[in-house]
C-alpha cells in the first residue's frame, strides 16, 4: 500500500460521502408531511387541550378524529 492510497482512505473515513436523506415514516408506514391547516383559535386551542390530556401529539389525535368521521360516514 503507498502512503497516497493511505492517505486517500483517511480522507474517505474522515470525509464520508453525504448519503440519500432519510424519510421520515410515521408508525402506521405512511410519509409525513406539513400542511398549513386554517382553523378557528378555539378549535386549536381545544385540539392541544385534547392532546395533552390523553398523552399522544395533535397529529395523532386528527389521525384518530379523521378516522372517526370516515367510519361515521359509511353506514
């Protein structure tokens, strides 16, 4: 081994390759992403109010509420 292919190994291992981002998965599989929603302030108020009660994050509660109002809305 010559002291430039050592020398161009540290360089790799110092300096790695920048690799793919990574996606970000919820648990149930799906992607996440950020929409702007425009709600009344009570509505978000009684949203981070519902949330912190039951101990899960508001994205998970509008999950479960967007579930509830599927399910009401079939029979």
């Amino acid at each position: 081994m010559t002291t430039f292919t050592k020398l161009d190994q540290i360089r790799a291992h110092l300096r790695p390759e920048p690799q793919a981002p990574v996606s970000v998965a919820t648990l149930e599989g799906g992607k996440r992403v950020q929409k702007n929603l425009s709600i009344l302030e009570s509505d978000a108020e009684r949203l981070s109010m519902f949330a912190k009660r039951d101990g899960i994050s508001q994205a998970k509660l509008l999950s479960a509420a967007l579930d509830a109002y599927d399910s009401s809305k079939v029979g």
